[in-house]
C-alpha cells in the first residue's frame, strides 16, 4: 500500500511540473501571437500605403501621357 501511495505522489509531482511546463508555453505562445499581430497590422498600413502611392504614380503617369498626346 505503501509503494503505491508513494508511486501515486510522484505521478502527482510529474503531473503538477507538466502543468506548469504548459502554463509556461501558453504563456509565451500567447505573447508571440501578440507580436505576430502586431506586426501583421503594420504590414497591413503599409501594404495600404504603398496601394495608395502607386494609384497617386499611375495618376500622375495618366496625365503626362495624356498632355505629351494632346501636344
């Protein structure tokens, strides 16, 4: 009865050191999806940005391509 008391607190011990081995990973899983976000989100303003520009480029190239064919 003894041993299996004392096998039983040692499954006990490896279980709680698990537990928090998988509380660590959350943790760092949680705050690397929030970097990941972030960074995402910038890429998204500068993806938007650069749309922008190059519709403002193509504006501008329509209008000189316009007057040079007018002349």
């Amino acid at each position: 009865m003894e041993s299996r008391v004392s096998a039983l607190e040692s499954e006990i011990a490896e279980l709680k050191q698990e537990l928090i081995s998988s509380a660590d990973l959350i943790k760092a899983l949680a705050e690397q999806n929030s970097q990941l976000v972030q960074a995402v989100s910038a890429l998204q303003k500068r993806a938007r940005l650069l749309l922008v520009a190059v519709a403002a480029l193509g504006v501008g190239v329509a209008v000189v391509a316009t007057l040079l064919f007018i002349r």
